[in-house]
C-alpha cells in the first residue's frame, strides 16, 4: 500500500486477521496454499511499511534496504510462484492441471529473473507524488516483459481452474491491474499490491464457504454406514 506508513501498517493488523480465520476454515491440505494470501499479503503490507518509516532516513539506510528488499520478494518473487500453486494444489482436471503446470514454471522463471536483478542491481526506494517507487521496477523494454510474464503466472491460473469462484480472484486481480496502470504507472508494483489484498477477502469466503459445504455434507460418524 503506496498511500502512507499508518495505511500499510493498518492494512497488516488486519490482513493478519484475516489471515488467521481463513486458515483456521481450512479443513483439506490443498488449500493452505490459497488460504495462506492473506498473511502473506500482511507481510508485504508490514514491509512496505517498514520503508516509509526508514526512507530518506541515512541513519536508518541497512533497515531501508532489508524492509525494500523484503517487499519486493514477496511481490516480484512469491507470488508468480504461490497464485499458480495455490490454483494447481486444488485442480483435478488432468488438462487443466498440464495447463497449470505450465504457467508455474513461468511463475518460477519469472521469479528467478527478478531475483537474478535484486542481485545484480542496486535497488532502492523514492517517494514520488506521496507513493512509493521501487527505481527497479521502471518501465522500460526488458521490464515491460518481465510484467507480460508475471500477468500470465499470477493471472492466468485463476481463469483457466475450475475451482468454484476461483476466476473472482482473477477478475479482481485483472481489474486492479488496469486501474494500477492507468493511475500509478510508476508505483505499479506498490499500488497493484495495495488493491490485489483485496483478494484476501475474497480468499476468505471461498474458503469458508468450502468449510460450510464440507460439514453440511459430511456424514457423522454416528450415522455412517457399518461394515459387517
């Protein structure tokens, strides 16, 4: 969340939150992936607040850059790989579990190449115009590339599962994109991150409404069948 230190920090108590009654409805091992956003979507938030408090600060330089790098490995490097996971994990179609395959290990290259540029270059944060711009995450040539690749890890899982309600999750995410871009082209990865925790909410009713179906349905066992 670009907007101010108080709203990432706000946005962690209650991604927190959040995070922790999703994974409390787990009731299958397949979906900690994708109940597990929210809290990882929290860190992110922790993160970045992390940065407003110790940007333009030289005294506070190493914790600038452990919290920048913090936030840009979850956003450039967990997620392509943990959106096609999550999707894969809860798939049973045997095409559609192929399909997904594929786009994981786009998310797994994807997220190697970002990291490979953490590594290789400096890294530091700005505010411009009361956001915050992560200077390597500019627009140019390799990096409109990058993001091509990125859209189609963390987007395209959504769309092609055919988990109940999942392609929600891809519509909130496509149309965060869009927003992001129009408005906030040189904070997108910040600002894209801000409205795509908005996923967590939805992450919590589907996996909810998962919990419900499964206790509706299940049989007690004082009324199963016995075998003689």
């Amino acid at each position: 969340m670009c907007f101010s230190a108080g709203a990432s920090f706000t946005a962690g108590v209650l991604l927190t939150f959040v995070g922790t009654e999703t994974l409390r409805k787990v009731h299958k091992p397949s979906q900690i992936a994708l109940a597990s956003f929210p809290v990882f979507f929290a860190v992110q938030q922790f993160a970045e607040g992390g940065v407003w408090l110790t940007i333009n600060q030289p005294s506070h330089a190493g914790l600038q850059t452990l919290f920048t790098h913090l936030f840009l490995v979850m956003a450039q490097m967990v997620w392509p790989v943990l959106v096609p996971l999550s999707v894969l994990w809860l798939e049973r179609n045997k095409t559609r579990r192929t399909i997904i395959s594929g786009l994981l290990m786009v998310g797994v290259a994807i997220a190697l190449y970002y990291g490979y540029r953490m590594i290789a270059h400096s890294i530091h944060a700005e505010i411009m115009g009361k956001h915050v711009v992560y200077q390597d995450t500019s627009m140019d040539s390799s990096g409109l590339v990058a993001i091509v690749f990125y859209l189609l890890a963390t987007i395209a899982p959504l769309f092609v599962s055919s988990t109940k309600r999942v392609y929600i999750l891809g519509i909130i995410m496509s149309l965060s994109f869009i927003v992001s871009a129009l408005f906030y082209i040189r904070c997108l990865m910040s600002v894209w991150c801000f409205f795509a925790a908005v996923i967590s909410f939805v992450v919590f009713y589907l996996v909810r409404d998962a919990h419900k179906k499964f206790h509706l349905t299940a049989v007690p066992l004082s009324q199963a069948p016995v075998s003689h």
